[in-house]
C-alpha cells in the first residue's frame, strides 16, 4: 500500500470514531445456567438461542451461545436550539420529537443524531 493511501485511511478512522456512539453492549451468559436453551435477561424471562426482541427500555437484543447483545433501538438529537427547544423522548415508539418549549405543537428543526 503506498503511503497515501495509508494516511487517507487514518484520516477517515480518526474523523468517523468520533462521529459514532455506539449504543450497544453485550451480557456474556452465566455459566451457572449452562444447561438452559437460550437467555435469560435482566427479568429472568428466556430467550431461544437466535431470537430477537424488544425492551420495555428500547433495546433492541439478539440471544446468541455467546450471551446476550443489545443496541438502543433509537437515535438522540444533538444538534438544535437548546434555549429554544427541548427533546421528548416517546417510550412507546421509541422516538425522540425535538419541540419548543413554549409551545409543544411546534417541531424545532435537529440537525444532527447520535445513537
């Protein structure tokens, strides 16, 4: 590889890894529960080995051998009128709606996402 092209590839990692914010953890599985076909959660209710569900929380989670992963299932405005607006987040459809606070049938315009 010429040296170009290695320092274009630094240059795109070290602008992107700032730019991500990664939501997403992973709960390895006991090993106390070995025996058992899938996950168990945080609520002691399993999970078949392969399935995908959703959480009270927002998390979007997959049961795999290796444990449990999780993402959340929404994205967070970053970038708008902090003075002049505020962000509501919706727990049923798992949304944010940026809004003024003054008047909250009014959308302020976000120009950036994070999540």
């Amino acid at each position: 590889m010429s040296e170009k092209t290695i320092l274009a590839c630094l240059l795109v990692l070290a602008v992107s890894l700032p730019l991500s914010n990664a939501s997403c953890f992973i709960e390895p599985l006991n090993s106390e529960n070995s025996d058992i076909a899938g996950c168990l959660d945080s609520e002691k209710k399993l999970h078949k080995f392969g399935s995908q569900w959703r959480t009270d929380d927002c998390l979007d989670c997959f049961c795999s051998k290796d444990g449990i992963d999780c993402c959340t299932a929404f994205v967070r405005p970053v970038d708008y009128d902090k003075e002049k607006c505020i962000s509501i987040f919706n727990k049923e459809t798992c949304t944010y709606k940026t809004v003024e606070k003054d008047d909250h049938s009014k959308e302020c315009p976000v120009h950036g996402w994070v999540g």
